[in-house]
C-alpha cells in the first residue's frame, strides 16, 4: 500500500511545488541568473564589433576610439585594487609613468625592441608595486590613498632628477624611425588594435580574478578585513597579488602609450588627471564588476567628445557637473544599479538616493 501511494505522494509534492520539476539551469534563467558562457560570448562579440568598427573610422575618430581602449585598460587595472579590495589607490598614474619611462630606458639607452620592452615595463611596475605595496597595504582608507599618492610623486621627482637617463624636464624621445630604431612606429592602425589587445586583456585578466578564489579574498577584505583573516583568508598576500596585477596592467598601458607619443615628458605620464579618470570611470559604471569600468570608461569618452565638440567654453565644467549628478544618483554605479533594479523591479532614482542616505 505504501508503495502504490509513494508516486502519488511525489506527484502531489511536484505538483505543490512547481519549481521542484524545473531543471535547475532553467531555474537559474528564471530567476535571472545568466549562464557563465553568455558572459564570454558577449565579450567575444564585442572585440570582434570593435574589430569591424575600425575600417569605418576617419582619423581623428579613430584616435579618439584608441585612447578609450587605453582608459578601459586602466580602470579595469584599478579595479582590482579600489573595486574589489576596497583600497582606493591615488597613485596609479605613478605605475602607469613607470612603464612609460621604462619603455624608454631600454629602447634608448638599452637598444631593445618596443615588443621586448613592453611585457618588461609591465613586469617592473608590478615588482615596483609588490615592493612598495608590503609596507603601503598596512595602512587603510585615506591613510593608503595619501601614501600612494606620495609615490606617484617620488617617481616623478626621481625622473626630473636623472636627466642623463630619463631627458628630465626637457622629456626624452623614442626612436621610431630611421636605422637607429629598434622598432618602427606602428601607426594609428596599430596602436588601435595594440590598445584593443590591452583593454581586452585588462578585462580577462579582472574577469578570471573575480570568478576565482582570489576574487572572493578580495571582496572579504573589502567586506571586513580582520574577519576574512580570522577565517583563513591571507590577506597580505590577496591584496599584494592584486596591487601587484593591478600595477603591471597599468605599466602595460603606460608603455604603449610612451611608445604612441614618441616624445615624453615628466608631466605628461605622471598627470594626476590620469588617476583622477580611472577612478570616476569605475565609480560611475560600477566598482567590483566586470562591465562597469568598461561602460564608465566609454560613457565618458563619449559625453567627453560631445561636450568638446558643442560646448567648447564650458566644456569641462559641465563634464564635472554630470560626474556629480552620476554619483549622487548612482552612487553604486550603472552596473550595480541596473543589476539590483531589475531584480527589485524598482528603478525610481529617488528610492535609490534613499537607499543610500544621500
């Protein structure tokens, strides 16, 4: 008897409980959780757009596009240290003047090729921060920003004070063309598709971080830092792999970009404009995810070229007006806002500054 009512039982079970038959993937989709792979295909469709996009490009556009690519590059690079870890670096530009003036050091002085040298500027300036980062990471909040900020410093004052090997003040010049260069410049063709190749990189590099063990250190530090120790979590060596990464990605960008300009100067590659950029570009699009540094990074381009071109005057007051009415609206950035409205079904922005106590 009680093996004849046992299917019925399970049946009746099934039918109270719906979900219960549904496969569990399917169940995730309904419940508006993608699966992996449709992240990767994204990607995949969007290099192969902006592949396509550079025949339908003039010039200027085209630099224009480039120079995104090179910001993608870089907030994503400082998203691993301000957005998942929580540490807000204010001395990236340091790292990114790093691996220019590296670049330089051993194309002029040391007569090796441009491709030689930009994996080598990338790895000293992830040495540079793993060094600096052991003692800088024992401090926190603006304590950390400050410091970092001072090293961006140190390095520029360091370059104006060897003109013999870094041009000083005056700048110093790559070779590029003629018998005497080690490497060709590449043109406007190619540094398109070099910039490309380090956002794409910038992005996988965060990508398979966040998805990773590593990634779920970094947010437990970002959560509460002596919790995560308490559990088993070496928090050291999560947050010097992170600055460390973060700082060679943004040596990467520093290098080519060097290589872009042909002619360098101490002012140029350590503009604190630079950093100033990377961090309102992940705030804006949404710290600690993967697609917000990318559309912080192009949003701002765009309403950047727009703003220049039809309000040359008051082009950049308006800018800095838009930036904060952003993070007053979105103080959690687009991503993170899209993402919790679309599971809450609430988009009112005023709810949202409610959220936040603003």
């Amino acid at each position: 008897m009680s093996s004849t009512n046992a299917p019925n039982s399970t049946a009746t079970e099934t039918a109270e409980r719906p979900e219960a038959a549904v496969p569990s993937r399917a169940r995730r989709l309904r419940n508006g959780r993608r699966p992996a792979w449709l992240g990767w295909v994204g990607g995949l469709a969007v290099v192969l757009g902006c592949l396509a996009l550079q025949s339908q490009l003039y010039t200027g556009q085209e630099r224009t596009v480039t120079t995104v690519f090179m910001f993608v590059a870089l907030a994503s690079a400082w998203n691993l240290i301000g957005g998942y870890t929580g540490y807000a670096c204010f001395g990236q530009v340091g790292f990114f003047g790093l691996g220019g003036y590296t670049t330089a050091f051993l194309v002029v002085h040391g007569g090796l090729s441009f491709w030689l040298a930009l994996p080598l500027s990338a790895a000293v300036a992830a040495g540079f921060a793993a060094v600096v980062g052991l003692p800088l990471l024992r401090l926190k909040g603006h304590y950390f920003a400050v410091a970092t900020l001072g090293v961006a410093e140190g390095l520029r004052e360091l370059v104006l004070n060897v003109p013999r090997w870094s041009g000083g003040g005056a700048g110093i010049t790559i070779p590029t063309a003629g018998a005497k260069a080690p490497t060709s410049w590449i043109g406007n063709d190619g540094f398109y598709l070099l910039f490309l190749a380090l956002a794409v990189l910038s992005v996988l590099v965060a990508a398979l971080i966040s998805r990773g063990r590593t990634g779920y250190a970094l947010r437990a530090v970002n959560q509460d830092e002596d919790a995560a120790a308490s559990m088993g979590i070496n928090t050291t060596r999560a947050k010097t792999l992170a600055f460390g990464l973060s700082a060679g990605l943004t040596g990467a960008a520093g290098s080519a970009y060097a290589f872009q300009q042909v002619t360098i100067f101490p002012a140029r590659l350590f503009d604190v404009d630079i950093t100033v950029l990377m961090v309102v570009m992940v705030v804006i699009g949404g710290a600690a995810t993967i697609a917000g540094p990318i559309l912080g990074a192009v949003g701002i381009a765009a309403v950047s070229e727009y703003l220049r071109q039809h309000f040359t005057e008051a082009h950049t007051f308006t800018l800095g007006a838009l930036v904060i009415a952003a993070v007053v609206l979105l103080p959690q950035g687009v991503v993170n806002f899209t993402r919790d409205a679309a599971r809450t079904r609430d988009f009112s922005l005023l709810t949202n500054i409610r959220r936040y106590r603003l």
